[in-house]
C-alpha cells in the first residue's frame, strides 16, 4: 500500500529522469487523511532524493517489523512495534502521513487468540468438573485430551491466570503488561481507559459484564 501511494502520488520521470510530485493526486490522498493544505506543500517539496530515500524506509520497516510479528509475545510486544515504527516515521513527509503503525493490529491478534484460548479452556474445567464433581485446582489437573496449547496465554507463553473459589473458577489472561495483577478485570484491556484498579488482566471466566461502547 505505501510503494503504491508513493508511485501514485509522483509521476513518472520526465526528460531530466526525476520524478515529481502530482499535485492533483497529492490533493486527492490529503483531502482523505483531512490534512488537505499543510500535506500537499509539504509533499511538493519533496524531491527525487526523497522519494527513494521514502522507499527504502517503507521497505526496511515492513522487513523489520515483519520478523518481530514472526518472533511474536512475549518477546516483542507492541511497544516494540512501535519503537520501529518510530525510527523510520520522520524519514520524509510521505513517511508521516502513510506509514501505519501496526502495533494496534499485532496487539488485536493477541487479544482475539487469547480469547479463542481461554474459550476453549472455560469449556475444559466445566467438562472437568461434571466427571469428577469438583473444579480442577490448577490448569495441569485438566487431562491431556484437552491439549496444552489452549492452557497457555499468548500475551506471556505461560498459563493463563487461574483460581478457584467457593464461586468457582477465574480464567483470565495478564494481557499486554504480562504480569498477573490479581486477576482484576479490566474490561477495555490496556486501552488507556481509566481503570482504578490499575490491573491489566482480562477475566474471560466468569462472564463479565461488557462495557458500554464508545
């Protein structure tokens, strides 16, 4: 997407071999980001220079963050992802304007495989209980039927936060901070809504009451 902006916002070569901004779809890309007039003049000024140097940077940060998503939590969590961003964004104006940070994305693929997970393991503690009359006191009581990977919180490599009550159990992930903080719902995660609990798990069992949108 952004190799493609790029050739769409210059065109090709002329007859001294460089390329130039088009001003017509330069308006076009910045009446869509709703910067109109400051991200056209400060892509008019952009020249040939910058334009290659604009490519390398978009390639080498897809390439880098590319391997850290491979590499994956616990070891690269989404700050990561946006530190890299953050050395290669103010390489150009184009840089500023299109390069994503994709750190929300890598954080939501986390989240969703958690609760795929943790769905999995609720459904395995009340299949637990209803053989053997009582919840299992800890994830390594479930039977190897159930499998490990389900056990094991994306966020950390480690098991899911786990206890058991008089109410019965909670299963809950630590979440981006990867430290279990008691087990205290935050029910936006880590988004920055004030929470003052200061926790960063996520309950998954039991249901928690979904907060209002916004």
């Amino acid at each position: 997407m952004a190799l493609e902006a790029t050739q769409y916002l210059f065109s090709p070569p002329g007859d001294d071999g460089q390329p130039t901004i088009n001003r017509e779809h330069a308006q076009r890309v910045a009446d869509f980001i709703g910067d109109a007039r400051e991200s056209i003049d400060r892509l008019g000024e952009m020249g040939p220079e910058d334009v290659r140097t604009t490519v390398e940077a978009f390639n080498a940060h897809y390439r880098e963050i590319a391997e850290q998503m491979r590499t994956g939590y616990p070891d690269v969590r989404s700050s990561d992802l946006e530190a890299t961003a953050e050395s290669y964004v103010h390489t150009s104006p184009l840089t500023e304007l299109l390069l994503p940070v994709l750190s929300r994305y890598y954080k939501l693929r986390a989240r969703n495989e958690a609760s795929r997970r943790a769905t999995q393991l609720a459904y395995a503690t009340h299949v637990y209980r209803a053989r053997n009359g009582h919840w299992p006191r800890s994830l390594d009581e479930l039977p190897a039927e159930f499998g490990e990977t389900m056990r094991t919180d994306p966020f950390t490599g480690r098991p899911f936060g786990y206890r058991v009550s008089e109410d019965g159990p909670t299963i809950y992930s630590f979440s981006e901070n990867g430290v279990d903080d008691g087990g205290v719902h935050s029910p936006r995660w880590d988004d920055g809504v004030e929470n003052d609990s200061g926790s960063d798990d996520y309950v998954f069992w039991p249901p928690q009451e979904r907060p209002p949108d916004k």
